[in-house]
C-alpha cells in the first residue's frame, strides 16, 4: 500500500513538471503524460506490470465524467451560440459520417471486417476535448470567424455521439441486438433519456446551488460533484447517454449565474487536470510498445485517411453549404485531434464479449499519437499560414473561466480631500496606463464612470488592471516585527531598505498600504518584495 501511494505521488509530481517541460517546447502536454506511462509500463523502463483492461475501463469512464461534465461548465454560450448550429451538426452528423468514412476505408483498402470496420470508425468519430482546449489555451490561439468556439462547442458535446455509435456497433456484434427497431430504440433512448435527465438534473442543481446554504465552505464543490455523477448514472440505468446528460448539465451551470461559482472553476480545474493525468498516463501504462511494430502500418495508413481524406470531407460536407470560408474549413479539418476518448472508447470494445480479429486497442492507440503527436504541435503553425489567427481578440474570452485566467486584478482608490483628482471630470485626469476606472461607489451608490463623471471626495474608485505575469521576477516575503526589530518605531521614509520594497502591513487583521509616513509597530505583519541590484 505505502509503497503504491509513493509511486502514484512520484508520477503526479513527474507529470506536473513534464507539464512545465512540454508547454516550453511546445508539444502537447497529453502526449507527454501518454508516453510517461509508456514508460513506468511493462515494455518500458520500470516494469510495471499492468494489462487490466476491465479495472482501466471503469477508471477511465469515471474520469470522463468529470472532463465531459467540465467541458460543459467552461463553454461560455454567449460566445458558442453564434457557431451553435454549425457545431452541433459537427458533433453529431460530423462524427457519423468521419465514423462511416474510416469504417468504409478499413473495409475495403485495409480488409477488415465489416462491424470490426465500423467499430474503429466508431471509437475514432470523435475529437478530445481535452487536447483542444490545451492547444487552445496554452497557445492563446484566437482563430477568426469564431472559430475557436465552434472548435470548443463540437469536440465538448462530440463525445456522447461517438460513444453512442460504439455501444451500438458493440451490441450488435455480440448479438445483443440483431434487429432494425432494436437499434432505432436504442438511438432513441441514448439520447432521449440523456436530454432529459440533463435537463431535470440541471434544474435541480442550479435550485439548490441558488437557495441552499451549505454552511461549510467547500461543500457546494462536493455538491456538484455528486451533481455530475448523477447526471451520468440516472440515464444510463434507463439505457440513455450519460455522458450526454453530464456535458449538458455542465453547460447549463457553467452558463448561470450560481454563487461561488469562481471556487468551483479552480475546484474543476484541478480535477480535470488529475483526471487527464491519470487517463493519460493510465492509457499509456496499459500499452505495450512490443505489440505496435505489428499494427503500425494499419494504424498509419487510417490516422492518414482520417487526417486528411474524412474528417475534411466531414467538416466540408457541413461547412460548405453554410457558407463557411475554405480556410475556416481547413483549420477545423486540421483541429480534429483524437484523444483519450477515442483510447477508452477503444478499451470498451476489448472487455466487450464482441470478438475482433485485430488489436483494436493498439491501433486507436497509434493513430492517438500520430493526432496529438503532429496534429496538435502544428495546429498553430497551420493555422498562422492559413491566415486564420485573430491576434485581436483572446481566446480566454470564450471559456467561463476567463476573468481568472486573463488575471484581472481591481484595486481600490479612496479619494480624499486634497487629491489631485478630487474635482475632475475622469476625462481630464490622466490614469496609469493599461488601467481604467472599472465603477465607482459613492455612499450606497455604484455609478458607472463616464467621461462627464465628476470626481468628489469620498468617493471610492475601483480600478482594473492586468497583473503581472512572470512570477519568476517577484518574490514576497513577509515577517512579523517584534520589539527588538530595527523597524520598530520608524516611518518607512526613515527606513528606506535597500534593494526592497514594502509592498504591505498587516496590522490587527486590517491591511495597511504602506506610504513614507507610515510607522512601523511592533506585531505587524511586514510584506517585501527584493530586487536584484
């Protein structure tokens, strides 16, 4: 047991830092937890034995309903709903039809079966959130004609259908079901029961999360956890789309108005971050490099096709008639990377009873590389030539969590008598640049600044800047002044330390901002900040 508990703390550890590696270079950070387990596997360095694909499988379908549930939460509608129909024809219509196109390519130029065809179309049909929104995020690539958006909304919500296809393909090859209406029921009760219980679910959660007082901090984040269980669990029991209900739970909170919401951002945030490190680096330990050497051809030859012959006849099928600009249509092509999903949904075909004469596992697994490998690091670079990068926007802006990622910081000026400002219009004062005046609270009133605004004493200004972003460059420390401290007793104009700056006192719970006419007394909490001289 101790010794289990020390290797899991090493790998998270070594996929953090791995994070801070991969980000600088430039490769997906997915790929680096991936390759990492390939690593600590049987083939790889330290051994360790693992080929449990039933135990993988239900730890991985856990993890993903905490990423598809997140998916939904940090999709910010006001921004999606512009490209909304053209997403969700992608997700839905994109992924059948890139599904039927690798399943009719490894029918008749690879030879496979007809269902074992149509199961590795099935387990590929989709894109991975994940590895979108990492390229997304950490490259700050803001695409024109609100691209990124739609990039967000379709490989979000494209999971659900593709697990969808793979149940069906599933039961039909181990005779579960053999008829029309069997399977027309099917179609029908995944989604069916997955809109449903998302939408009663939703309205459930969000009643609670706005009248119920859960008295200790943190429970509201337990809450929703239990909230996107349930939201997978209820309408599978009835046959329905978990995962369906669970991203449109996500959407639906993610999009109101709930309190605390910014602490169940952060919350969600490290979750989903543990849970792609543990998938990844799951799915990573799970395979087994010796066996690839017999799948590779395969395996390339279909990540060629789907690259390059159907998701574009997909994605262009959809665009074109919507009149969506050739370029546009390139870059969503090209942005169609395959992820953990697709490696799970994979998974869910080996413990099947369903027989396949090919390691379909592997395959999924190669062809996972290969998109995340060369698809995403060139994302960027593909998206620069084609001249689809919109450097005057940010892409945080389409995320929920955008005001904490952007870190927007508001400070707060008091205006007392005697300032320089008191007694002016905001036009004619000048602000510190890159700041403008954000509200002002004068008495009970908040009143939006104008030009015209008149400054009068007493009011209160809060101002919004941008924080400073290299860390590196600052370092707080802090110490309490006792008696015998050489501060004790003076003004920081008296004091003058050299190479550091008083950035704040903490006196008796109250935060003082420091000024040459301050007085240093004993039991305050000195905050400083060192300069390299």
């Amino acid at each position: 047991m101790t010794t289990a508990l020390l290797i899991v703390a090493l790998v998270i550890i070594v996929c953090i830092l791995c994070n801070k590696i991969t980000s600088k270079l430039g490769i997906p950070m997915l790929l680096a937890f991936i390759l990492l387990g390939m690593v600590f596997g049987s083939d790889g360095i330290f051994k360790i034995p693992f080929e449990d694909f039933k135990f993988a499988e239900q730890v991985c379908s856990v993890a993903l309903i905490f990423i598809i549930f997140y998916g939904g939460f940090g999709t910010k509608w006001h921004e999606a709903k512009r490209v909304a129909a053209q997403s969700l024809l992608l997700s839905s219509v994109g992924v059948l039809l890139t599904a039927l196109f690798t399943g009719l390519f490894c029918r008749f130029a690879l030879r496979f079966d007809w269902l074992e065809s149509l199961l590795i179309g099935s387990v590929l049909g989709s894109t991975d959130a994940a590895s979108v929104f990492y390229i997304l995020r950490s490259k700050k690539l803001n695409l024109k004609y609100g691209t990124a958006s739609m990039l967000e909304l379709e490989s979000g919500s494209n999971d659900p259908w593709a697990y969808m296809l793979t149940v069906i393909i599933l039961s039909i090859m181990d005779g579960q079901s053999s008829g029309a209406g069997e399977i027309i029921y099917m179609v029908f009760a995944q989604v069916f029961f997955g809109v449903l219980f998302g939408l009663m679910i939703a309205a459930g959660a969000l009643w609670a999360l706005k009248h119920v007082h859960f008295g200790t901090t943190g429970f509201d984040a337990i809450f929703v956890v239990a909230v996107a269980l349930l939201s997978y669990a209820l309408p599978a029991l009835l046959g329905g789309n978990g995962y369906f209900s669970a991203y449109l739970v996500g959407i639906i909170l993610g999009n109101k108005e709930i309190p605390g919401k910014a602490s169940l951002v952060h919350f969600f945030d490290g979750i989903t971050g543990l849970m792609q490190i543990m998938i990844f680096f799951l799915l990573g330990l799970l395979a087994f490099p010796s066996q690839i050497p017999h799948i590779l051809l395969p395996s390339i030859a279909i990540a060629i096709f789907l690259t390059l012959v159907a998701r574009p006849a997909a994605i262009m099928g959809i665009l074109a008639p919507m009149r969506a600009r050739m370029r546009q249509q390139l870059v969503v092509s090209w942005a169609g990377l395959r992820g953990a999903t697709s490696i799970v949904f994979a998974i869910m075909a080996m413990v099947s009873s369903a027989e396949t004469r090919n390691d379909v596992f592997h395959i999924t697994f190669c062809v996972v590389l290969f998109s995340i490998g060369i698809q995403g690091s060139l994302l960027p670079w593909v998206s620069k030539k084609l001249n689809m990068i919109d450097n005057r926007g940010n892409v945080l802006r389409t995320f929920n969590d955008y005001t904490e990622e952007s870190q927007l910081q508001f400070i707060r000026l008091t205006m007392r008598e005697g300032h320089l400002w008191v007694g002016k219009k905001i036009r004619n004062i000048q602000l510190p640049p890159e700041t403008r005046i954000a509200v002002i609270l004068r008495g009970k009133e908040k009143l939006v600044p104008r030009g015209s605004t008149e400054i009068m004493a007493g009011d209160v200004l809060v101002v919004s800047a941008l924080s400073y972003e290299d860390e590196d460059a600052v370092e707080l420390t802090e110490f309490t002044v006792d008696d015998s401290h050489a501060w004790r007793g003076r003004t920081l104009s008296e004091i003058a330390p050299a190479n550091q700056i008083v950035v704040l006192i903490k006196r008796r719970g109250r935060v003082v901002i420091p000024s040459g006419s301050v007085k240093i007394r004993r039991n305050d909490i000195v905050v400083v900040t060192t300069a390299q001289s």
